[in-house]
C-alpha cells in the first residue's frame, strides 16, 4: 500500500473528562482528524466531533477488554499516520503530564511524521477546583506540588516524602490503590490534622468526593465508596470546600458519641 | 434601578493566550453573557464571541491605564451581576493558579450571587508543553511543583528554597523579575548545570524561549531580550527541547573560544 503523503499526529488533551472542557483547538483538530486514538480517560463523546470517514481505536490501558502496551500503542499511532493522514492522540486531562505523551510525539518524529501538541485541562488542577478547592489561595500557600503514586517499579515515589514535607498543597494523581502507605508518609511528618479530598470522576455527572484529615481519610473513602480513577488533594486549602466544616463538625460529633 | 432578577457570575480560565485554547464551556459562557470582565492577560479575541449587547470592562491589573485594587474588582463583579445578569471573570490560564478568583467567588457567594467555575488551560504546564517541554517523563522524574515569585509582602517565595532541594521540575511563575535571586537558591543547593528554559509570551504569535542552565540562564535571558510575562521551569525535562542541545553545543564552543 502507498503511505499516505501527508502523514502527521496531533497530541490532543481532553481535558479532565466533561467533554465541553476540551479546548477549541482540541476539538478543530478531531473535526480534521483521519484517524483517532483514544485512552479511557478522554470522553467518549468527543468522538462526535470526527468526520465520518474518521477510523476510531480504543488504545485504553485499561476499561477495555485488551490491554495495549505503550510499544504497540507508539507502532499503532505510526501506522495510522502512514495509512490515513491525519492522526489524532486524544488523551485524557492534559497530554504532557504523566501521560507519556512526549514518547509517543517523539517515536513520531523519529519516524519522520510532523506532530503537534494541543495542550488539555489538567485535571491535577481542574478536578479540585470544580470542587471548590482551589491549589493556591494567598495568605494559606504559595505553591502546589503535582505527583503521581505509582511508578514503573510498582515502589512509592520519592517525592511524596519531600512533598509531605513541605506546605505546598499537594496533589496526587493515580495514587487510590496507595492511599493508606501515603498518609503514613505525612503522619510521620507531624501532618495527621491536616485535611485531605479525594476526588473521583471529576468533571462528570459520577463525580464522588471523601473529606477529612490525614488521620481520617482512609476510612472516609471506604464509607463513600470512592473508587479509582481518583485524585488526592492534601493542604489546607482543602478546608475551603463548602461541605468541610460540616464534616469536621460531624467528626466531632462522633467523636463525642464514642 | 431595580436589581436583576438573575444574577449569577462564571469565573473562566481563557488559558494561556492562544484564543483557540479556551474550553468549549469556557466559549459558551462568553457567548451568553452580559457582562464580561477580563484580565491583561486573557487574550482579547475571546471577546468576540460575546453577543452584541455584552458590556466589556477590562480590568487588568497592568498594561492599561488604570490599575484596579482587588476590592474595586471583587465590586464590579457584583455590581455588574445585579444590574447585567450574568457575568463573565474571564482570567488568563486557570482562574483558580494564582489568580485570585476564589477570593472573587467568596465575595459575590456571600452577597447571594450564583457562581460558577470553568477551569482553564493552566500556563504552568501548557507553555512547556507548546515548547516541547514536558512537565514530567517516565524515568526522569515523578512530580513537578508550581510556584509564584512574588508574595503580597514582596519577599521571595519560602517555597522555592524547599522546592530547590527536590526532583521535582519546578514552574515558577511571575518570577522573572526575581530569576537572579531564584538562580542563586538553586545555586546554594549545588543545581549549577541543571537546565533552565524562560518562555515569554506563551501560546502566542511572539512567543520567545532563553534556554541555559542555572548558571547561564541570567545571562541567556538578558541576550534574548526576555521580557514579562514569563514562566521559569528548572529541571533535566528541559533538556528534551529540541533547541537544548545544540545550546549545550554552542556553550561549549563559546567556552572553548574563550
């Protein structure tokens, strides 16, 4: 078969997964797309935006029945390129930040196909504030740390410790499965009282919140059910959501029942 | 005059600049508001999507003739809300990174306004990406810590010194003023050759880079002519823009010169 003569991919990010948080630029690209790639994490809805003749693939890590690894997701992105021209890479929230984005852009490049970045809205930053927590508020902190739980060794990352030891607002993405080994991390930083979201499906109508403390939050996610994909704010901006002092009074209200 | 019967405020993030990366929610609002009240940094071309009625007030802290106190802001919202109906706080980047915007929200809640958030493409992370730089890369590094230089008491953040002591790359916004000062923390704690990009202008037509290290960025800067608004990132991600290493190259050939 002749390779296409204009092959080239367009990393676009989705946003946190509302499909309306998507930019304007995300969406021009989709509706210029030839082929897209999907991930789990990016609306499905969005797909609505493509041509007709647009082939859709669901290279989700996960939701799906197969499970591509990255090497087959980079080789896929190249051969849809060759084959159909324009290729879109929609991922979830933004495509820079732990996405492996950047591998994917550059395994292009390598290859001799040209690629473009649409940058997304993070949910890092967007899931806490549709909740009302904002990551910095002057007077409480002067900075926020973004971190992901888990690593390629399956081990706890370094910089949870040095960000539990700092007074920035922290958020921790993909971090659920770890919560318990993470709020050991502050505990042993003298940090037990200070209060804690997590957040799941952010955006969408399924969203889900657990608040309390760094002493309380396990339990609290077991009571509401809160289940991954889930984003872990720890700071006291935490404090600011509208429901927070309900709960810490409601926690004192148990406690005394106790 | 009577108040309006509906008023209701929507703070949204425009993004970085480029008009284009605004979220769809965050172009509807514009298009169904009365009144918009916008930031120097919020790129001007979104007012075009207003209906013919809107009334535009720019509000910028800089670049216009007036500056406005935050309290003479977090007035007009309200103000423009009871007499218009709904109001648009369209803010350059998220409207909840730095921005003030809770404080805005808290103010117009508390005299019986409807708020609501569309979060923004936020520059800290979206700048790097639109140069090539990504925030985190699998096998580099695990977290990134965004920072402001600049604290309403005028010092320098506390937070920079901890976040020089990390792995994390760091974004520091509004800190170009400030870069000598911030170099010579990273300086203290031995980071002399970890690279350093100053993007200017971020998403735009005029957009400018200085790449260096904590060493040369000072001097790179002064050499590009970098002016504000600016975003500093310090970590090895930076390496991975497609400039870097020929910079390294020309570094060592200028060295050589000498």
């Amino acid at each position: 078969m002749k390779p296409h003569h204009n092959p080239r991919v367009t990393l676009v990010g989705a946003g946190p997964g509302d499909p309306e948080l998507i930019s304007i630029k995300g969406m021009k690209a989709i509706q210029s797309a030839d082929a897209i790639l999907y991930d789990a994490l990016a609306g499905k809805e969005l797909l609505d935006f493509a041509p007709a003749h647009c082939t859709k693939l669901n290279v989700g890590k996960r939701g799906g029945c197969i499970s591509h690894q990255q090497s087959t997701i980079n080789g896929l992105i190249v051969h849809c390129a060759n084959k159909y021209g324009h290729v879109v890479r929609l991922k979830g929230g933004d495509p820079f930040v732990f996405g492996r984005g950047y591998e994917e852009i550059v395994y292009a490049e390598e290859r001799g196909i040209k690629t473009t970045v649409v940058p997304g809205i993070s949910s890092s930053i967007s899931v806490p504030a549709l909740e009302g927590i904002p990551l910095t508020v002057r007077g409480i902190n002067e900075s926020f740390w973004v971190t992901t739980a888990t690593l390629s060794s399956g081990e706890l990352s370094n910089d949870i410790k040095l960000a539990a030891s700092s007074s920035a607002t922290i958020v921790i993405l993909m971090g659920l499965q770890k919560i318990k080994e993470i709020m050991e991390i502050f505990k042993s930083n003298d940090k037990h009282h200070v209060p804690v979201a997590v957040i799941q499906n952010g955006s969408l109508s399924t969203q889900k919140i657990a608040l309390g403390h760094v002493d309380t939050i396990v339990q609290e996610v077991q009571q509401q059910q809160i289940a991954s994909p889930a984003i872990i704010v720890v700071g006291e901006v935490v404090k600011l959501h509208k429901d927070f002092e309900r709960e810490a009074f409601m926690q004192m209200v148990l406690q005394a029942a106790q």
